[in-house]
C-alpha cells in the first residue's frame, strides 16, 4: 500500500502535464480514472486494518465515486459538467486517502 501514494501521485502529475493537450488531459483522466479504481479495490481488500479515519474516507470515496457515475449514466448529458469536474475533484481526494494510507504499519 505505500507504493499507492507514489504511483497515484506520479498518474496525477502526468495527467495534468497531459492536459497541455485536450485529447492527452482526457485520455490521461481516463487512465487515471482506471487506476484509482483498481486502487481502490485493492484497498477493500485491506480494509479491516484501516483505522476508523481512513475507513470513514474510502467509504466516503466509494460513495461519491458510485454516485458521479450512477448520475453521469442516467443523464449523459451531464458528462461535461459533472463527471469530469468531479472526478477531477474525487482524483485529488483519492490522493489524500492514498497519502493517509501510507502512514500504516507494514
């Protein structure tokens, strides 16, 4: 799990170096979008050795990621305006959860 914060930290940096380019930002989003699920999967996985602060945040992640999806799939029309903004958002809160993250014992 200490590497997550690295690896999280670094998809971040060249996501937004990326958005030098429109097409490489939106690819690069999605990219990061892929492996911050992954992530959190893995940290599902793990989750009885959180403590109570970290779980109440990958809970909080993990609700507000299923609602910015849920509500982009019922109204597609919204992509623009709320996903992307969101998940942006969501990416830099998963960066905090990962940064927490690292702090636990091996």
């Amino acid at each position: 799990m200490k590497d997550m914060f690295r690896l999280n930290l670094i998809a971040i940096i060249t996501t937004l170096l990326f958005y030098v380019t429109i097409w490489g930002g939106i690819l690069a989003h999605i990219l990061l979008g892929v492996l911050q699920l992954i992530h959190f999967l893995v940290i599902c996985l793990y989750f009885q050795k959180l403590t109570k602060f970290q779980k109440t945040h990958v809970l909080l992640y993990g609700l507000l990621t299923l609602i910015v999806i849920l509500f982009t799939c019922v109204k597609p029309d919204t992509f623009l305006t709320v996903f992307w903004p969101f998940s942006g958002v969501l990416a830099f809160y998963f960066l905090f959860i990962t940064y927490q993250l690292e702090k636990l014992p091996s």
